[in-house]
C-alpha cells in the first residue's frame, strides 16, 4: 500500500467503524472486515469476477488466514456462525423437499400435487437432448457439438443445488474436508478451517493446496473441485 492509498483505506474503515466492529481493536475489526468481504466473495457462483478500468478480469474470492485471539474469535461469532446457519436452513430446505417429493411419488400419478421427476428439470434445456437436432441443421454440427458439450448444462444450479447443496463446509479434520467433496454446489465452496496447533498446518497442507489450486477430486467421476479457504488461528502456525 501506498502513502495516496491512506486516505482511501481510513475512509473505507470509518465507514464500516472498524474500531467498534473489533471491538475497541482496529486491527481486530480491520480483520474481521477483510474476513466479511472475503467471505462474500469466495461463495459467489462460479465465474464471478471483478473488472477494472482496463478491462482486466479479476478472479472473486481469496483463502484467508485470521490469527490472533480476538481477530479469531470474531470472525468465528460475526462470520463463521451465521455461514454456518445459513448453510443449515438450505440444508433444512432441502430435506423438507425430499420428504415431499418422496410422498408424492408414493401417490398414483393422477393424485399428484406435482411431478416429483419434472421439479428439478423444470425451466432446463438439458444440452444433449438437441444434439440430434443440430445434426440435421447445421452444417458444423460435430464443432456445434464439442462447444456445446463443454458449456454448463442448462439448469445445472437447480439441479446441482438439489443433488449437492455444500456452498460453505466447517471442516476439523482433513477427512471431513475429504468426505465432504462429492456434495460442493456446483463444484466450488467456501471452507473453514480452525488451526489449533502448528501440527493442524501440516495435517491440512495437501488437501487445501489442492483445493486451493482446483486439483481436488470429488465425486464417482472424479470431478475437479476447488475452493477457498478461511483459516482462524489463536496464534500463527
């Protein structure tokens, strides 16, 4: 940061009053504050990005390491808990749907509230159902269909959400991070991971490099997943 970048960065923290955010600590707020704006970022879609004056795409999203007792403890009450929540009552959501969409499956198709088969598919245009289609009308359809086959799929939020809803996971230990995989929305997630010794460093190290760099495996078909990384620490490891 530079010496004309000052006056920004104080007028950004009176707005936001980092000092009472923190608790009466402004580097504690002036942390949590980059944990709040990090967090939003790291759970939009996929894709998201930033544009400056050139025209230059900048990536959303970035892993964060928070230390300190009090920068950790209110990133966990402000940030970490109402993440948590949030990614309950989907969770919530969803399980209300599977029992009701198991309850009208149960029922004679002329008794049916709905098409428990329709719901998720609904509004979709499912690529590969045109692919003979465009055969017949296109003249390149072989490099019609290679693109079209590397686009997302229509629909794939809806269904995806349905099928695998984690946008936000609380991992303690590596083989939670590592189960976890298979059900990240849309193949990206926001993680936390609290780091209670040096030892917790070096047991995390492979699997949120690998998820940092996208070179996660997840699910049957080994599908590649990524994410970011939110790590609180009493201490630096």
């Amino acid at each position: 940061m530079t010496e004309s970048d000052y006056p920004r960065v104080s007028r950004l923290f009176e707005s936001f009053d980092v000092t009472t955010l923190g608790e009466g600590d402004p580097v504690a707020g002036a942390n949590t504050l980059a944990a709040m704006a990090c967090s939003i970022a790291n759970i939009s879609r996929p894709g998201s990005c930033l544009v400056n004056k050139e025209g230059v795409k900048l990536g959303a999203g970035a892993s964060l390491l928070i230390s300190g007792s009090l920068s950790a403890t209110l990133a966990g009450e402000k940030i970490i808990s109402g993440l948590g929540t949030r990614q309950n009552n989907l969770l919530a959501h969803q399980r209300d749907l599977q029992i009701d969409m198991a309850r009208q499956s149960a029922k004679p198709p002329i008794l049916r509230q709905y098409d428990p088969d329709d719901i998720l598919a609904r509004g979709c245009s499912p690529a590969l159902l045109d692919l003979d289609r465009a055969v017949a009308l296109s003249r390149y359809a072989e490099e019609w269909m290679c693109a079209d086959l590397v686009k997302p799929p229509g629909g794939l939020g809806r269904h995806d959400l349905f099928k695998r809803p984690l946008a936000f996971i609380n991992a303690a230990k590596p083989s939670e991070l590592k189960n976890s995989m298979e059900h990240i929305h849309l193949a990206q997630a926001l993680v936390h991971i609290g780091l209670t010794n040096p030892a917790a460093c070096t047991r995390f190290d492979e699997c949120c490099t690998a998820l940092m760099n996208g070179g996660m495996n997840g699910g049957a078909l080994s599908e590649t997943v990524r994410g970011h990384v939110l790590s609180t620490s009493a201490s630096l490891c």
